[in-house]
C-alpha cells in the first residue's frame, strides 16, 4: 500500500504552473489553511507555482490574510472563477486591477459544476443568473474588460432562455476532513460542514488530477467506520497533517462540539441579541417566518433572524437553513457563519443548491447593499470594490418570496430607540435606495413579472415591490416621512398606504411572535352575539400567507355558527389585515361559501383608502359594504335590522 502522508511542503510541489486549482472552504469553515499556506509560502520562496487557473464556490477568507487570500499574489494566479470575493480582499484587487481575469458566478451553479465535472458532462444548465449581471446580455460576470473567454452563455431550449455553464477541467483540489487512514480514507467528524468535497475530489480525479486532502489527524489503514467516510481513499493522492493554528473549526471559534451536531446545544447557547438597528430589523423580517416552512438566511444582516426565532421560541416551527448545507437548528453568525448548532441534517452544498433551485424554500431572507425604484437589488459590486454574488442570485431567484434587509443608509448611521420611539441622531453617508443600483444581483423586473412576493426591510420603513415598482408600506414609529426617508432617497418611491411598523419591534422584551404566527389568537377573533345574531371578525393585522391558515379561519367561523338557528350578520375589521395575493382569489371563494351557508348581511371596514380598494376589488359583489370605521359598519348594519 502506497503511503499517501506527506508534508506540507511536498504537497505544494505537486502543483505545477498553469494547474486549474478548486478548494474547499465557506467562510472560515472547512479551509485547508496548511495547504494554502504551502502554496504561498513556495511560491513566495522560488516563484513557482506560477498562473494557475482557481475556481472556487463559496468564498474561503477571513477579510484579510487567511483562506484564499494567501494566494493574492501577482503572478500566483492567473486567472479566476469565483462565487464571493467579500471574504478575500487581495484576490479581489488583483481582480479589479485587471492584474489577473475574474469572473463572479453564482455560488450554487459552481457547485453544482463540480458533480457535471466528476460525471464527465460538458457543462449545465440553468435558468440562475437570467437578466443579472450574470447573463451574458450584462456582461456573464466578466470583473475586468481582459476577462473575454465566455464562463456563461445564452441559450433557448423548448421555448425558454437559459444558460449554459462550460465546465472547466480541474486539475487539483485542495480540500479538508479530520481524519485520514493510512489509505487515504476521509472522515469529517469534527468538521462544521461536508460541503463539496466529495464531489470536488471526484472532479479531480476524473479529470486526472491531484486530490491532496488536509486533516488534523491520522488513523491505522482501514480502521475507520465506512458510514463516516466522506472522501473514500481512491480519490486521495496524498494527506497532509495540519498543525492546529491552521485547523480551526471556523475562523471565530477553534472548536465547538455543538457545531459538530454530535451533541445537542442546550438553549441560550447563542444570547439575545441587543436591541439595535440590527435586531429591529431581524425582528421585522422575523414577522415574514412562514410557520412548518423552510427558509434560507443569507450572510450579514439577515443572521440576525435565527436568534430572535430562537428567542421568540420559533426554531420548531420553522426549519432554518443556509446555503452550504445545514439543514434545521439555529445558523451561527459572523465568522462562525455556515455552521449551525441543533440541526436536523448536514448535508452537500451541492445538494443543497439543488433543493433551493428547486423552489424548496418558502421564503428567503438575504442582505441588502443598494435598491433602486425598480426593485433591482445590488450586493456583489460598489465602484472599485467587489463583494461578489456568493448564493445570492440562486437563494433569491427561486424562493418563493423574498424579504430584503439591511440598514436604509450606510457608513456611519447612528440611532437611538427611546420610548417605543425610533430617532437618527446620525445620518448615514452613503444612500442606499438609488434611481439605479451598480449591478443587478437580483432583478425585480424579473421578480415583479413572475409574481414573485418582495420586501425590503429597514430599520425606519420597509418597502414592497410591486408590478410598477418599489412602494413604501410601513414606516417606524418617530420617523419623519420626508426628513428620514424621502430627502435621503434619490427617486421618490410609491406611496399609497402606508402604516406604522409593529411597536413591539421597538420595545425591550420578547414580542410574542410566536402567538401571532401560530395563529393562538384566532380563536380570540371570532365572536358570536347570540341574542343579536351578529358575527365578529376581528382580522386587524392578520397575516394571512398560506391554504391552512385560510382553512383555520373557515373551521372556526363554522364551529361559531353552526349551533344558531339562523343566519347572521357580520362585522368584519379589516384594518392592517395581509394577504399574500396568490391566496386573495382562495380567501374569497372562503368567504362566499362562509356566505352561502351562515351569513345574511356582512359590513366590512378599514381606516385604510388602498384597504378599501383592495377590498373592493377581493370582493366585487354588489351586496358588498366596506366602511372606513367600525361605528359607520356598525350604523349600517342597525339600519337594516
């Protein structure tokens, strides 16, 4: 049996000039920092090895040295194919100063190239990436004008676009796991992620490569359990043993048993969140969770939302996910991003990719950079500096709805929350709501035309697309209209009702989400009066986003009027009430049978003007009455007793 341990300095000698390389890693998860620092260092020491090609799916960086950032180096490499460059400032600048070609891909098509590339397939197909700066009508995610060789092209099959993603030919991969046997065998029992190891190796191997796998240690030839094996030894030419300091668990944390998921976390593992601009907004998205639904949290801003589903006692309700595989429990943040404690499973980022592109996810909630009027959303290029797309464009083309967060200015915004009452004590220097964003990551045209439900949450008002574009629908409670939303927006957005943000948002303490999207409270919203044979709606700032809900409200008006001898008069309060409205036309056909079979005369109202329209237009029945006060819904139905 060939010996396949060598040392970190013979693994590097392995890698030729102009080699294609592929790396795992998220963040600062799963990164085989040994290795990186191998390559660099001989680099560093004799120039070799020279213009290599790398490709790479999630971004491998600590923001500044670590990760893929060792391989910064003019004339390392040569050339670049890459999901996010946020993490890994000294690639991205050779990029951008045309020092080296660049292209930025999205993050789940890389991945999911890796399995095309192990099977021997040309390339993929996909619909990710139509009308963004991926698509070759914008540029198929060229960073610098030298960066001409197509990465994506433009396709119509069956009377639909699509792109084409050519497979590049791999030729070394430079993964990670935590034990190897003498034969080469992976485990990854310590490690946070599998991500896309297994698919990277076969990558490589079949294109007659060198798979070198970095572990932190070493095991008697085939003792380990074949279930744990997650890199069988026949794709690994060769193991290195990494010293400690450059095998952390993530770039935030060295090691924690409860990111293995070998072990349950006990509650409060991860603390509350302070009340600040961020949680105010985790708190505002967190009112979008769709109950037994599953749901993607992105990178930055949206982190927040698991810790307040976790305090408002949610996480059971709701199946949390991000994109490099965890799947249930809480996802971690920061430099921890990517690992998750109590999850259900673990699984390839390849697959996961496959799941999201799917329609898997009910909602997604991802980071918000730049808007424009026409619900384009901007978070992968600022001017000079590159962030990239990572999982974006997949997560946010194929959720089935989309909520946006982020603060509504940037560099410097300071606030202060006193009495329920939000206030700017400093604003912002950088607008972030533009007449157009720098790059389209995510196209609301696209969104808008396929009917596909978007908020953009901020701290002081969230936003809503629509068919004629961005509408602001909410605004915090302390906020002037025109000096903190209007004057620091370059293009005014529609107005057409707008409402105060929820107060509990805004106050110390748990908000009780739990009861509202749970519904608890349905019950307490249905009222009989016998004597008078009237029915009471209370539906004041439900939320109503999906078939069951609907069902709950028809089992319970039935169980409320089937015992009277008769039918009865309504009164329903429609104030605040929300509707998804691929549900508008379901909820109507509820009210009329509810019609049909218990109601005489229903009285609707709503303070709302668009309310009222809306209404209307749900109910276009010329026995319909929609009132703006309840005292008016009230007066008319006394009238007709």
């Amino acid at each position: 049996m060939k010996r396949k341990v060598v040392t970190p300095q013979d693994a590097a000698a392995l890698i030729q000039d102009g080699d294609t390389l592929t790396t795992s890693g998220f963040v600062g998860i799963g990164v085989p920092d040994e290795l990186l620092r191998a390559v660099e260092t001989r680099f560093l020491e004799t120039g070799h090895p020279r213009d290599l090609s790398l490709v790479f799916a999630a971004g491998q960086g600590d923001g500044r040295d670590r990760g893929l950032n060792r391989l910064g180096h003019e004339g390392l490499l040569q050339q670049v194919i890459g999901g996010h460059w946020g993490l890994i400032p000294r690639v991205a600048k050779l990029a951008v100063e045309g020092k080296i070609k660049g292209w930025n891909l999205p993050q789940g098509c890389i991945s999911q190239l890796y399995r095309d590339i192990a099977a021997g397939k040309p390339g993929m197909l996909s619909k990710v990436g139509l009308e963004t700066f991926v698509d070759p009508r914008n540029g198929g995610g060229a960073i610098n004008d030298q960066s001409t060789e197509a990465q994506v092209q433009l396709m119509e099959i069956g009377g639909e676009e699509v792109l084409y993603y050519p497979a590049p030919k791999l030729t070394v991969a430079l993964l990670r796991g935590t034990t190897a046997d003498e034969a080469g065998n992976i485990t990854m029992e310590r490690e946070a992620l599998v991500l896309d190891n297994l698919a990277q190796a076969m990558a490589v191997k079949n294109s007659g490569g060198v798979v070198i796998v970095q572990v932190e240690r070493l095991a008697r030839a085939h003792t380990l359990p074949a279930r744990e094996v997650q890199i069988p030894g026949i794709l690994v030419d060769a193991v290195v043993v990494s010293r400690p300091e450059n095998h952390v668990q993530t770039y935030a944390t060295p090691f924690s048993h409860g990111f293995t998921n070998r072990i349950r976390s006990p509650e409060g593992e991860i603390p509350p969140m302070p009340l600040d601009p961020r949680k105010i907004i985790a708190r505002r998205c967190a009112f979008e969770l769709p109950v037994n639904g599953v749901v993607n949290l992105g990178i930055g801003m949206p982190e927040g939302v698991a810790n307040v589903a976790a305090e408002e006692g949610l996480l059971s309700h709701v199946t949390l996910t991000a994109e490099p595989g965890v799947v249930g429990g809480q996802p971690a943040s920061g430099l921890d991003f990517g690992a998750a404690i109590n999850t259900d499973a673990v699984i390839p980022q390849n697959n996961q990719f496959d799941f999201y592109d799917g329609g898997g996810l009910d909602m997604a909630c991802l980071g918000l950079a730049q808007a424009d009027a026409a619900g384009n959303v901007n978070v992968s290029r600022f001017g000079p500096r590159l962030a990239g797309a990572g999982g974006f464009i997949n997560i946010s083309q194929n959720a089935t709805r989309v909520v946006f967060a982020g603060t509504f200015t940037a560099k410097g915004l300071d606030v202060a929350i006193t009495d329920g009452q939000l206030q700017i004590k400093r604003e912002g220097s950088s607008q972030k709501f533009l007449p157009e964003v720098e790059q389209i990551t995510f196209s609301g045209a696209r969104a808008a035309r396929l009917g596909q439900p978007v908020l953009y949450v901020t701290e002081r008002c969230v936003f809503e697309l629509t068919d004629k574009g961005v509408a602001l629908v909410e605004i915090a409670p302390g906020i002037d209209l025109q000096r903190d939303i209007l004057d620091q927006m370059e293009q005014p957005p529609i107005i057409n009702d707008l409402h105060l943000m929820d107060a509990r948002i805004f106050a110390p303490g748990e908000m009780g989400l739990r009861r509202d999207l749970l519904h608890l409270d349905l019950p307490e919203r249905i009222a009989v009066d016998a004597d008078e044979r009237r029915l009471y709606l209370n539906f004041e700032k439900m939320r109503v986003r999906n078939q069951s809900e609907i069902d709950r409200v028809a089992q319970l008006v039935t169980e409320a009027c089937t015992p009277l001898p008769g039918p009865v008069d309504v009164i329903v309060n429609y104030d605040g009430f929300f509707i998804d409205e691929a549900l508008e036309k379901s909820w109507a056909n509820m009210v009329a049978d509810m019609h049909a079979r218990f109601y005489r005369t229903v009285s609707r109202y709503s303070g709302s003007a668009f309310m009222r329209m809306k209404l209307q237009e749900v109910f276009p029945d010329a026995r319909t009455h929609i009132f703006e006060t309840s005292e008016q819904a009230r007066s008319f139905l006394d009238s007709k007793a």
